[in-house]
C-alpha cells in the first residue's frame, strides 16, 4: 500500500501523453474525491484526439454509479474505433 501511494504520488507521465497514437477515450466523475476531473481533462487534454466523458453527480466508482450509461458508451465508443 505504501509503495502505490508513493508511485501515485510521484509517477508523472504527462509530457508521454503526445506520444499517443491510438485513439483514447477519458472517462471520470465529476465528484470523484480521489481523481478530481481536472486530471481527467488534463490528461485527455494531451492526448492528441482523445475523447473526453465526465459524469455529472458521479465519483470514482462512476463505472457502477453510471453503469446503464457507461456499459453501452464504452462499447459503442470501442466498436467505431
């Protein structure tokens, strides 16, 4: 537990994002407490192309909060790429 707290702590691949060749899609919680959505949008925002979702009144377990939603986008979004 200690070594992931201090990886999420100081791993920092941010710059290797523009790197990305394939496409991306970045999904999160608007609410969520442990990845807050600016680091949603700050990674989707250097992926070149990315798409971007964030649930409204969702947090970090938005994949079972928003299940109805997200089960159909994902697999919609894998299927046109």
């Amino acid at each position: 537990m200690e070594a992931q707290a201090a990886a999420a702590m100081s791993h920092n691949t941010l710059n290797d994002l523009k790197n990305v060749k394939c496409p991306a899609l970045v999904i999160g919680g608007k609410d969520d407490v442990f990845t807050p959505r600016w680091m949603s949008e700050e990674v989707a925002a250097n992926i070149p192309g990315a798409d971007l979702h964030l649930y409204d009144n969702a947090g970090h377990a938005f994949h079972w909060e928003c299940m109805n939603d997200f089960n159909p986008r994902t697999t919609d979004w894998l299927l046109k790429h």
